[in-house]
C-alpha cells in the first residue's frame, strides 16, 4: 500500500497504527493551539450531536489536520475525568470510521478487522464470523440478538451493513480501551481548555420531581471497589435509561467504561456486556428509577472501608453552602 493510501486510512480510522505512524512522522512536541482548539470542537460535537461527520476528500493537509485533531480530542476528553463523555465521544469516533467503512474496499475493512483483533471471511455478498466473536461486539439494537442471526458451521452470517454494525461496537471498545489518557501524560495547557469544553444541556425531564440525581454524576468519576453488580442493577441502568434516556446499546456501553474504570480500584469482576445489557432492558421495560443517595448509603455503600466511604460521601454530599436543590 502506498503512502497516500497510507494516509487515507489513517484519516478514516485515527485509532489505526497507520494514524500513529502519521503523528510520529510529524515529530512535534508542542502544542498547536489551533489544532487544540478544533480538538475541542470535536468532542463537544461528539457530546452534543453523538455523531462525527465523515466526510471524504483528496486534501492531504486535511487528512492530516483531522488525524491531530483527533489526538487532541482524546486528550481533552480524558482532561473531562468523566466516564460518561468517554463513552459518547468513543461511541461518535465509532460512528464516523463505520461510515467510512460502508464506503470502503473490502481490503481496508478486512485490515480494520485486524486492528480490532478477529478476523471475517467474505461469505456471499457478506461476511462470516465466530460466533464467540459476535458475541463480544453483538450490537443490543433490535434484530441482533444471536438467536434472530443466520448460523454455519459455527459461524455468524451477515450483510455487509449489518457486519459494519458489530464493527462499530468493536471500534468503540477498542477506542475506550485507550482512554482515558494518564493525566500525566496530557499537557496542563489540554487540561485547562478541558474545562473549558461545552457541555450538553440537560433536559428538564432528565430530573424526576424530588429526587437528587446529581451524586450520580460524582459516582461515575469515583472507581468503587465492591457492590458493582447491585450498582448496575438498582442505580446505573435507571440512571442512564430512564433519567438520561438513553438507549439499551448506548447505556451499556457507558456502564461498561465505568465498570473498566473500576478495575483500577478492584481488579476482580465478573460483570459482562451482557448482564449490563439485560439490567438496562429490565429497567426500561419497568421505568425503573435509581436509588436516592441515602438509600444507596444503607443497601449498597455501608459495607466499604471507612476511609474510602468518608471520601465518596464527601464528594456526593451537597455542601451546607450550597444553593438550595443543588445535587
């Protein structure tokens, strides 16, 4: 493959090692601020529309400009420290490269599958894979369960479009793996502007009457080592499907960020994809509202270390200067 194509697969996929070798290649170790600044605007388009636009061209500084855009991003929404935007930024990036993969040669999908870490055969004017495979990125939209799909011989059968869907849920794990970035690692000029970045607007309807919902939000930036399952189950699915309204595939994939940034305080987990897919269908067929933060302290938090419960409370706990109704 040729050095332009080179780059037009890295502007389509930037988490590639063909993206890498494009940033390495640039040998710059300072900060451009108005690439910085146009790293902003992706991720507060990503937050905001849930979608990045992929839009083909032959401009090789484009394509380059686009590919330290999306370095910049990365920085800045880890700058966020917040699992929540990790995941709609991850999921927009997802969305953009299937984009461009609806588009591309087959050659260029089957090099993305190698980048993802599994493989697929074409199989008529579509694609077989494992079905282990499918069921590490199977999409949670209507009609993808495994048993709605066509099986051969161990294998999954799908359309082209449908494959390209399984293939966004991969990009996005894969993206996630990545972030967020250690803070030590992202300049403090990236940390400012962070804070900086534009946050959606909250809808009226995201707050049911009387309850507090915001320790929520300071509970998805704290790793908690224990009482994960029942967290999912009583608090997280309510919060993002019937509070956020999210859906089923979108909430998951949040839960799942949070439940990995977990591990860093606890390793040991048993807690799948599919368990929070099916607490996440459970609470959108029952409305189901999350716990209020004094029930939580008495049915899940009461059994963790003291030390590590005085600091979360701390954190969750509204100060007594705080203006009335604030979470």
């Amino acid at each position: 493959m040729g050095e332009q194509s080179e780059l037009d697969f890295a502007y389509k996929y930037p988490f590639s090692k063909e993206a890498r070798d494009v940033i390495r290649g640039l040998n710059s170790n300072s900060i451009d601020q108005r690439q910085l600044e146009r790293g902003k605007g992706r991720v507060e388009k990503a937050l905001h529309d849930g979608n990045l636009d992929y839009v083909a061209t032959s401009y090789d500084p484009a394509k380059v400009e686009s590919i330290v855009e999306y370095v910049y991003a990365r920085m800045l929404v880890s700058g966020m420290k917040n699992s929540i935007y990790l995941q709609r930024y991850a999921a927009a990036e997802a969305r953009r490269s299937a984009s461009a993969l609806e588009m591309d040669t087959t050659d260029n999908v089957t090099k993305v599958l190698l980048e993802l870490g599994f493989e697929a055969s074409m199989s008529g004017d579509g694609f077989s894979m494992r079905f282990v495979d499918y069921l590490r990125f199977e999409p949670s939209a209507d009609g993808y369960a495994l048993v709605n799909q066509k099986l051969s011989g161990g294998m999954v059968v799908l359309d082209r479009h449908r494959f390209i869907r399984v293939m966004e849920t991969a990009i996005c794990k894969s993206i996630l793996s990545g972030l967020p970035i250690d803070p030590k690692s992202v300049p403090k000029v990236v940390i400012d502007l962070s804070r900086n970045i534009r946050l959606p607007v909250r809808k009226a309807t995201e707050r049911p009457t009387g309850v507090s919902i915001g320790w929520i939000d300071r509970l998805l930036a704290t790793p908690i080592p224990d009482c994960r399952h029942r967290t999912v189950n009583l608090i997280l699915a309510p919060y993002f499907i019937t509070i956020k309204g999210m859906g089923v595939e979108q909430a998951t994939q949040a839960i799942s960020g949070y439940i990995e940034m977990c591990k860093t305080a606890n390793p040991d987990t048993n807690i799948t994809d599919k368990y929070i897919r099916y607490q996440c269908e459970y609470a959108k067929a029952h409305g189901m509202h999350p716990l209020s933060l004094k029930r939580a302290r008495v049915e899940l938090f009461s059994s963790f270390d003291s030390s590590f419960l005085e600091e979360f409370e701390a954190k969750a706990t509204p100060s007594a200067t705080a203006p009335k109704g604030a979470a």
